[in-house]
C-alpha cells in the first residue's frame, strides 16, 4: 500500500520537470519520454518519417536549451513543445507541400495505415483525399500551423495561440480562412457534406 | 462529415508509428544535457524503455490505473473532466459501485469546434461490490440498437431522443451523452464515467511491459498491419491495440467476437498490473495513462485513491459477461439486447 502512496503523491507536472531539468540537466528526459512519441506522429503526418526522427530530436534539443526561458506558470509543456517543432517543421515548406502534392496523384498507398478500423469511413472518405491534400498544400503556411495543430495535434485554440506566440483572435481567424478553403476544395465534388 | 473530421482521418492515414530510432535522439539528448559526457539513467527518467509502445484494451485496469493519474496530474481542470448527471436518476443503493468505462477513438476535445470524429469503441459498465472483492464488468456492444435519450451536443446543440446504435451516444454528446444512454437503457445507476483514448491504452500496455495472449490460430490481416502466428504471443501496446481491435480475420467478424478478445486481454493486463511492485514502475504507468482519459468531475482525488487502495488491497475477482443479445429484427447487422434475460441481468446487478 505505502508502494502504491509514493508515487501518487508526488505527481509531476511538465513544468515541474522542466524546473527540476535546470539544476538537474538530465531530468530533461522525462520530458521526452511523455512527449517525443506524440511529436513524432504530429511530424511523421506532415513531413513523413524520414525527417520526423531529426526533427523531434531537434526539437528536444532546442527546447532544452531553452529551458530557462520556459514559463513555470504553465503546467502542461505541449503548446511550447508543438510551438518549436512548428518552427522546425517551416524550415521544410517546400517538402511539405510537395508531400500532399503527391498524394493529390496517388492514393494512399505508401503510408501506414493506422490500426484503426476503416470501415466506417467507406468510399467517400477515400476520394475526398486527394482533394484535401490538395487543399494543404495550398495553404500558406501561418494558415496551415494554425489547422494542423488544432486537427492533427488537438491542441485547443489557447494552445494553439501559445504554440505560434499569437492572439487567440488570430488562431481563429486563421482557422475560418483554411477551414473555409479546405471545404471549397471539398465543395465542388461532395454536395453531400454536412452542413454546421 | 465535415472538414476537420475528413482532415483528421486523412492526418490518421498519414502517421507513422515512433520507430527504434528514436532512443537515438533520447541519448542525443542525453549527451546535451550531460555536456558531453555519457551519464547512467535514472530511474524516474525509465531505464527501460519507456515506449514506443503504443497500446489498448479497456477496463478494469484503467478504471485504477488511468483514472487516479488523470485526477492527480491534470487536477480539476475543466478540459478532461465532465459534470455528473443530473435529473430523475436511478436511485443509489449501498456501497456497490458502478463505473462506466469507454474506449474510444479520440480525446474529447469539445474546446475544439466540429470535432465529431469520435466514436467509443468499447463499452463496459464495470460493478464493484460493497467489499470491493467482486467486480461484474458487463460489455455493451457497440452496435446494440438502444434509445439514446435527448443529449446535447459539443456545439450546443439539442438532439432529440431516438433509436440507434449505442456508440452513437457518444459521437453525439460525449461522455455525458453515453453515461445518460447507459443509465436509462439499463436502468442501473451509474455513479461515475470514465473514457480512455485507445492510445492510451498503447502506452499503457507498453508500460507494462507487454501482454500475453494466446491464439487459436496465426493472424495475418494487411489491412491492420498485424500478423502474429498461432500458440502464445507477447504483444506490445501497438500490437495489442490491433489485435484487440480487430474485426474481420479472426472469429466471426462479429462485434461479439472482438470483445472476447478485448477481455482477454484485460485479464492479461490484471495480471500483469498485479504484479507491479515497484513504486517507479507504477508511477511510469500513472504517467503515461494520464493524457488520454476523460472522467466525470465526481472523481475526485480521495474517491480515486481510496478505489485504487481497495481494490489493490482486496485482490478484486472480475468476472466478464456480455450483455445478452441477439441479432436486430429491423437490421440482420445490428444487435439488439434480448429480452428479458437482458433486463434480469441488469436487475441483478443494480441489486448485487
């Protein structure tokens, strides 16, 4: 039982973590044990596997050195987290879009499918894909930080605000301007989307 | 559809699974952070590998495991916890608990808008005795054909009453959507509702280590990426997930068929939490469970605790069993409870 009390009482919040890794570097890595897994999909999604493994490595390595600089007040590390690695994932626009191009032309043959069941999704989903990443591809690249980290990392608005270093106001107007071009993409050939 | 629920399944499609490789940069890291220098890992940091493990099944596990954690590190925040029910309720009787646990696809984010793409996966409705020796967990198919009452939905919105599939309740109106559902259908009390993302229960598996199951035959299903042969296997949290998730190459395709599988593997992963004695070991665990769990606010941290400390304490028998059912009249795909059995069981086990 008192096994079972230990660590329960001492949970560990990011920042708590991050204020230990200053007088003691190597704490450092707890942080990438919560974390470099979830960064890797988000990166993996946007610039393929080749480049994700550096990237959050690089992304590691950046935010430690910047450890000092991190805000205590705020528990969770994720929006500072997904801020740099967006930074990083920028470097890479051209590779990016260039990615969803490709899959423009062919269907999703060579990525991983997740274990996720696919049944439910049926054929539409599978032929709105290329449209959607045609969409992607065309977006700038503010608009498109902005839609994936709300889409694909699930950060919320505040988050996603934290992450770029702008107001909540822009997150979602950013947001409105790539949704709405994302679903004129879709418009032309899927008059059977869902309406909010 | 709409857009950020096509645009997530597209981002689905195109992830890929962390690789080995990326203790590389753990130890790149590392090499920073020791200014150069090699230094031996501590064990808060996990010597052992801490995972790309990603993971699954639901249940009794996660009801100790994933929800003392959740409550602990993300406190009361409003983000991952919902209100308790309120209204003409069943009525509460004794000690017994009765916990509603989900699994499901994605985290609840109802800050974000149009998040409509989670479904639950796996629905258990778990009773504990007054002694906490026993422990009922009760499956509920998730395409049993049930009457979802009127819900509110993410954006506000107010969806009437209706016939449909019980995972349905979920996409709808989210955890409390589901807890209302389960307590009207099945007229038993629901005191709390949890749900865990399946990822979660990847890092979970992982963190244990790996689960043992064993296979009548040897799978080999492209479409989920998994092949594992015949005879006794050690599958790690991503394995585990698509093993338990399954559908179509194992069994009769049939819902039915993956929650038999789905049990088993709780009952390896009951058995291997059991055998953790290791204050650093429960605390990794704790620690990954933590970011993927949505739970109801009246769980809070004693109620959590003293569950955990009891459960641990009484060595809790779970016995499984499936809601009795049968196939759906109006749709041969569909299931319905079958009646009365259904309801004695539910009677019995708001009277146990």
């Amino acid at each position: 039982m008192v096994s079972l009390m230990i660590p329960l009482a001492t949970p560990r919040l990011d920042s708590d973590l991050i204020a230990e890794s200053r007088a003691r570097p190597e704490a450092f890595a707890a942080l990438f044990d919560r974390y470099a897994a979830m960064l890797y999909r988000y990166v993996s999604r946007r610039l393929g596997p080749e480049v994700a493994e550096d990237l959050v490595g690089e992304t590691f390595l950046v935010a430690f050195r910047r450890r000092d600089r991190y805000d205590l007040t705020r528990p969770d590390a994720r929006p500072w987290l997904f801020g740099i690695v967006s930074k990083l994932v920028s470097r890479h626009h051209r590779d990016e879009a260039a990615r969803y191009r490709a899959l423009t032309r062919s269907p999703l043959d060579d990525v991983a499918e997740s274990p996720a069941e696919r049944v439910e999704d049926g054929v539409s989903a599978t032929a709105v894909r290329p449209l959607l990443a045609a969409a992607l591809a065309h977006l700038s690249k503010g608009d498109r930080d902005v839609l994936l980290l709300i889409a694909w990392a699930d950060l919320t608005y505040d988050e996603a605000a934290q992450a770029l270093g702008i107001p909540v106001g822009t997150v979602r107007s950013r947001l409105n301007r790539a949704r709405r071009k994302v679903r004129e993409a879709l418009g032309h050939t899927n008059p059977l989307r869902d309406e909010e | 559809m709409d857009d950020l629920t096509m645009l997530r399944d597209l981002g689905r499609g195109l992830e890929h699974e962390p690789p080995a490789g990326l203790a590389r940069q753990r130890r790149r890291l590392l090499d920073e952070a020791a200014g150069g220098r090699r230094r031996r890992l501590t064990p808060w940091s996990g010597g052992r590998r801490a995972g790309w493990i990603t993971l699954v099944a639901v249940a009794v596990v996660t009801a100790v495991l994933v929800v003392v954690p959740t409550v602990l590190l993300r406190g009361t925040t409003g983000a991952h916890t919902v209100a308790p029910l309120t209204g003409d309720r069943p009525a509460k009787k004794g000690e017994a608990l009765t916990v509603l646990l989900l699994g499901s696809d994605r985290r609840p984010t109802s800050a974000n808008a149009g998040d409509l793409g989670e479904r639950s996966d796996l629905m258990v409705l778990l009773r504990l005795s007054a002694d906490r020796k026993r422990a009922t967990a009760v499956s509920l198919p998730r395409d049993s054909m049930v009457r979802i009452p009127q819900c509110r939905s993410a954006d506000g919105r107010t969806v009437a009453a209706h016939q449909d599939m019980i995972n349905q309740a979920y996409a709808i109106g989210g955890l409390t959507c589901a807890w209302k559902t389960v307590e009207s259908t099945t007229g038993v009390r629901v005191d709390h509702a949890v749900a865990i993302r399946y990822d979660g229960l990847e890092k979970l598996v992982d963190a244990l280590g790996g689960v043992e199951v064993a296979l009548p035959r040897a799978v080999d299903d492209p479409k989920a990426k998994l092949k594992l042969p015949a005879g006794r296997s050690v599958l790690d949290g991503r394995t585990a997930v698509a093993y338990a998730r399954l559908r179509f190459a194992l069994g009769d395709g049939s819902d039915i068929a993956r929650i038999k599988r789905n049990q088993a593997l709780v009952q390896a992963l009951l058995k291997k939490f059991s055998r953790i004695d290791r204050p650093a070991d429960l605390a990794a665990l704790v620690r990954v469970a933590a970011t993927s769990v949505t739970a109801d606010a009246g769980l809070d941290l004693d109620t959590m605790l003293g569950l955990a400390l009891d459960v641990r304490r009484a060595g809790t028998r779970v016995t499984f069993v499936t809601v009795p059912w049968q196939p759906s009249r109006k749709d041969p795909n569909r299931i319905e409870w079958k009646q009365p059995d259904a309801a004695r069981l539910f009677a019995q086990l708001a009277a146990s």
